[in-house]
C-alpha cells in the first residue's frame, strides 16, 4: 500500500472511532436521563390533576360540612351529636370514616 492510502485508511478509522465514541457518549446520556414518552408524560400529568381534583374536592365537602354544622347549630342551638344527626339535618349521605367530629365543639377536620 502507498502512503497516501495508508493516511486515508487511518482518517476512515479515526472518523469511525470518533462515531463510535460520539454513539457511546449519546447512549450513556439517554440512559442516564429517564425521559419519558409523551404518552406516559400525558398519563401521570392526567393522574396528577385527577389527584389535584380530589384534593379540592375534599377541602371543598369540609367546608360544606362545616356551614352544615354551623346552620344545624343555629338551628336548633347546639351541635349534632354526630355526623350520623348531620346526615338526617342535611339529607346528604357522608362517610364518617373520613373526617374527625367533635360534638361539643362542633369541630371537623378530614383525618389523614
């Protein structure tokens, strides 16, 4: 082989070395990064507004609960003896399982 060919083969193999290398780097980047496709992007943004939504929806029915106590209260001039009486006054089933009541207070709170 002459010289000159000898110097075009080093080039192709340093150029395919470099890809090589540029390959290797870019695969360790992407894996490293735990990108996400748009579709699994959409799902957990769906699933955090519906987790947002909830949320608002529970502050919202204790606050509901609340104005219900304080018309009971004034109602009939004390508090429910429990959510149990609040349902009656209301017409509104509730899930007493998930909020604290305080009879003589007439305290509420959403338990955690």
């Amino acid at each position: 082989m002459e010289e000159n060919d000898m110097r075009k083969l080093r080039n192709v193999l340093s150029a395919k070395q470099a890809i090589v290398i540029v390959l290797v780097i870019q695969a360790i980047i992407c894996f490293g990064c735990e990108s996400k496709n748009p579709l699994e992007q959409s799902g957990d943004t769906l699933i955090k507004t519906y987790k947002n939504t909830q949320q608002f929806g529970d502050k919202t029915s204790l606050q509901n609960l609340k104005e219900s106590i304080n018309a009971f209260s004034a109602a009939r001039g004390r508090y429910p003896n429990d959510l149990k009486e609040l349902e009656e006054f209301t017409g509104v089933t509730l899930d007493s399982s998930k909020y604290e009541y305080d009879p003589s207070t007439g305290k509420i709170a959403q338990r955690e």
